[in-house]
C-alpha cells in the first residue's frame, strides 16, 4: 500500500518542474522571478523542486511574474511527463 501522501508529493513535484519549465521558458533566472513575485530566490528554489506547496495566491503571483496563464500551467505540466 502506498503512503497518504504520495500524490500530493508527486504533485509537488508536478508544479515545481511545471514552473521551472516556464521560468526557462521567459529567459530568467530563479533571481529574477524572486524580484518579479516578491520572494527569496532559495524559496523559488524549493517551489521548483517540489519542496513546497504553494498556496493559490502565490501561484497566481508567478503566473502573473512569468505571463502565463493556468492553461500555460497545465500544457507544462504534460509536457514535463
């Protein structure tokens, strides 16, 4: 049996690749998406690599930072699989 929460992580994981995929995408570096939304750098670093799980909010700010939108979001998130 699997644990609880292993979905949850590889949607973690999902997003993180989803929006690192995107930022490469716009040219910049995890830097300048930190100045973009507002953030440290290391805290893109850990969204990236699915360390986090961002709130709604947040991830609307990075969308708005990366213009892009959440069918952007979701074609990424195939792309990457």
């Amino acid at each position: 049996m699997e644990p609880a929460n292993t979905s949850d992580e590889n949607g973690q994981d999902a997003l993180g690749r989803a929006l690192r995929g995107l930022r490469q995408r716009a040219n910049i570096t995890q830097e300048e998406l930190g100045a973009r939304v507002g953030i440290d750098s290391t805290y893109i670093s850990r969204v990236e690599g699915g360390r986090i799980n961002l709130r709604w909010g947040t991830l609307q700010r990075f969308l708005r930072a990366l213009d892009a939108t959440l069918a952007d979001l979701a074609a990424e998130v195939e792309r990457q699989r």
